[in-house]
C-alpha cells in the first residue's frame, strides 16, 4: 500500500481513494490524522509510542481507542497490492 498525501482535506477524493480498496458503508469514520501544530510541528517534536493510548472520538457518536504498540518485522509480509 502507497501513502497519499492529501493536502488540504478534500473529502470526496479521500472517499473516492478508499472506496478502491473497501465498501464504506453509512455510519464508517474514515480518520485522516492530526492538524497542523501537533506531533512534528510541535517544538520539541513528539511521536507516539509503545504503550500510548490514542482515543478519537465524536460528541453524541463515540470513542475509538487503539493501543500503540511497537512493530515487530514480520519474517514474511505479504503484499498488499491487490489486497480487500
């Protein structure tokens, strides 16, 4: 899988591009990343790791909460061309 770089968020070329590769279906969150200032732009910079928790949400809608944990090379990764 290719990164993509957006730029300025543009909703239905992000829809289009995911749509490729998977049925959005009503009621999917499709979570592009962080605005500018956070992480890199911050001074120090800061990056995730092992252990942090991230928990986007929507008021009224929900949390999502994923758990950072560091990766481990795989001894056989497949490609993800072509993958659904």
């Amino acid at each position: 899988m290719k990164l993509i770089r957006f730029g300025e968020p543009n909703v239905p070329t992000l829809v289009s591009y995911v749509s490729q590769f998977m049925t959005l279906l009503p009621g999917d969150i499709i979570s592009t990343g962080t605005p500018a200032g956070v992480s890199v732009g911050m001074k120090p910079q800061q990056y995730l790791n092992p252990e942090d928790v991230v928990e986007p949400g929507i008021d009224q809608l929900g949390e999502s909460r994923q758990n950072v944990v560091a990766r481990r090379p795989a001894a056989f990764e497949p490609s993800l061309s072509g993958a659904r």
